[in-house]
C-alpha cells in the first residue's frame, strides 16, 4: 500500500463510525429496540426526537445504559465517549423511536453540566438524566430575537440571594413537560460594541411561581412547542449555570452538540427506509427511479460521514462550531428535499395505488414537519452567517 493510499485510508476512517466497539454497541442498541417494540408496541416516527414522548420508553432505555452514555459513572452515566453517544443516537433515529422526553436534557443540558455545572448541580441532576427520568427545555428564542440570540431582550436582575428573571421564549419543545428550563437572559446592560456579552444561562423549575407556559400546536393539533412567560421569577444562585457574563460562550458550545448530531440528518429516516422498502418489491422500478434512490442514499451518506467527522473534532476537544452550522444547513435541506423526493418516487412507481397505511403516515408526518427541520437550532439563513465569518468573509 502506498503512503498515498495510506493516508486516503485513515482519512476515510475518520469519517466512519464502525471500530469494532463501535459496532458492538450498535449491535446492543439494536436487539434492545427490536425487543422493546415487541414489547410496548411503539411504531416508527418520522421527527420521533421533536414527536414522540415516551416517558416510559426514556425509563427503560436509561436503564439499559444507553442515556448519559457520556455521563461519568459517578453521576450514574456510561462514561464512554462522544462517538459512542453518536452510534446510540444513530440507532435510536434509524429506528424512529419515542425518544423526545430525555432528548433535550441528554443531548444538551448533560454536556453543559460537565462543562459548566456545580458540583451539586451534577450530583443532584446528572443521575436523573442518566436514568432517563429528567426532561429539560432551552429557553433561547424569542420573538424578537428568533435565531438572534445576540438580540434576546430576557433580563435578570440580581438580589441578595439570587435573581428575578423577567420576559418571554418562544419554541421550548417539550417546555410543558420539563423539570428545567434552560433560559438565556442578559445580566448586564447591552454593549453595542460587543453584542454578545453581558448573557447568563439559569435552571428555572417550571413550576416556579411566575413562569406560564402557553401551547403552540401545529396545524394537526401537535402539541411539542411552546412560549414561556417569566414574570418576576425568582432564581436562586444554585440555579445559575456556569458564570455570571458567560451565556453566550456556554450556548455555542451547546449548539456544537445540537447542531452536528444525527438527528440534523436521520429525522425523516424511518420514511426512507420504508419507501426503499416498499419500492424494492416492484420488480418493474425503472432506471431512473433506482438512479434517484441511489442519489438520495449517497447524500444521506455524504452528510453521515460529515457529522461524523464533526463528532471525532468534539471528542478531540476541538472547536467545531463552524463545521457545526454547515452539517445543520446541508443536513436539515437534505431531510426537507427527502420528503417530496420520496412521495415523487412513490407516485412515480405505485401510480394511483393506495400506499401502505404506516407509510402513508409516515409521509403525511413528515411532510408536516418539513417547515420546521431547518428552522430548529438557528435557521439556515443565521448559520450561513457563522459559517461566513468563521471564513473570515464577515
């Protein structure tokens, strides 16, 4: 083998997630998905990581060892790497299954902790998450501010022992079920010179007097997102998260997390695993038909190895943010151009034949959360900005 062919070797290796630990571990996700689903019944989702909460099914895969797969055994976590995170969440979105209740605080709040976190906030949180028995909301958005977050006009003041928080976020999935809710507020007064300072996250108990969180359902009468209302909440110091001033650094390196991972590029998998299915049965599936599918999948793989690749600079502890915002832009198109790809291969192939009832739902599903794939973690628009100036462009 030639050095040259050597160093393509590595190179692709390092876009790949199947070293043999890797692999065993997908292997023990997936029996224990297959004998779960026989078990409770769950069918596969599209969006399942935003649609399907299953408290019970957070419950039993925490469990099993497969939440806070990163979490330190001393905070009741696997503490195995990133990359092995990565393989679990692969699995679980691969398989559409329930898994929005323990999302936001595993994928999130976890890191965050570790990073940021007091001692006695990991002891008293950590396990919980692990577990898969604790469920948090991020309080970034507004309505004036949308993917801006330079721009969020959320205050807390402090007092003696703490903080009184006062505004308003808008988008907190899952806000009405959290224990938390993970709000970025402005603790100093706004410097035009430097927008991004003066921010500090808090952990507000949704039940704190004060906090109103109102439904924002979708045209199908869903119910995951939310505006949450802070009127003179009152925060105790225990419950600042991190540094006072430092909101803004903590909150990118969040969005590293939220922006790369698989559910950027496998939220509409169950679909296409479906539709391929379904089209492998007609025998008379013409050329172009098998040419679009095999375009589909190589741009499905292309994105893989590209968040992949994201997932080893994060272990290596390297700054990935602009790498980030490029895999969300690519990823969440691919999943909206997916959906009406998919339903022209099915017309194309089936004609005015009636679709299989779990596939016509997963068409129906996905083609009504197609709007919100790329707004969720900053919308496309605001990330080719990260991306412009991390390029020096901006």
């Amino acid at each position: 083998m030639t050095q040259h062919t050597e160093q393509a070797a590595g190179t692709f290796a390092a876009l790949c997630a199947d070293d043999p630990e890797l692999a065993a571990l997908r292997a023990d996700v997936r029996d224990f998905l297959r004998a779960d689903q026989r078990a409770h019944g769950w069918r596969p989702a599209v969006d399942s990581w935003l649609s399907c909460w299953d408290e019970g099914f957070s419950a039993r895969l925490g469990a099993a060892g497969f939440v806070g797969v990163t979490i330190p055994p001393r905070y009741g976590g696997g503490g195995r790497g990133h990359l092995h995170r990565y393989v679990v969440t692969e699995e679980l979105l691969g398989h559409g299954a329930p898994v929005a209740a323990h999302w936001i605080a595993d994928r999130q709040l976890a890191p965050a902790l570790l990073s940021y976190g007091s001692e006695e906030q990991r002891e008293r949180i950590l396990p919980a998450i692990a577990a898969g028995r604790y469920f948090s909301a991020i309080g970034m958005s507004e309505h004036g501010a949308g993917s801006d977050l330079a721009a969020v006009q959320t205050k807390a003041t402090k007092t003696a022992d703490g903080w009184i928080l006062n505004g308003a976020k808008v988008w907190s999935s899952g806000a009405h079920h959290a224990h938390h809710i993970v709000v970025l507020a402005r603790t100093a007064p706004a410097d035009p010179e430097h927008r991004h300072a003066g921010f500090s996250q808090f952990l507000v108990p949704r039940g704190a007097d004060g906090v109103t969180v109102s439904p924002i359902e979708l045209m199908s009468g869903e119910h995951h997102f939310n505006e949450v209302i802070f009127d003179g909440v009152f925060v105790a110091d225990a419950d600042l998260l991190g540094a006072v001033g430092a909101g803004w650094a903590q909150v990118t390196s969040e969005l590293s997390f939220e922006r790369s991972g698989p559910e950027r590029i496998l939220t509409t998998m169950p679909l296409l695993t479906a539709a391929i299915r379904a089209l492998a049965t007609r025998a008379e599936l013409d050329a172009a038909t098998r040419i679009d599918v095999g375009h589909l999948v190589a741009r499905l793989v292309s994105l893989r190895q590209l968040s992949v690749s994201v997932a080893r600079a994060l272990v290596a502890g390297e700054s990935a943010a602009n790498q980030a915002a490029l895999v969300k832009d690519l990823g969440t198109r691919f999943e909206q151009d997916s959906v009406e790809l998919i339903a022209g291969l099915l017309e194309r192939a089936h004609g005015d034949t009636e679709l299989d009832p779990a596939l016509e739902h997963l068409l129906t599903t996905a083609r009504l959360h197609k709007p919100l794939f790329t707004l969720r973690g900053g919308t496309n628009e605001v990330l080719r900005g990260v991306v412009a100036r991390g390029m020096g462009l901006r």
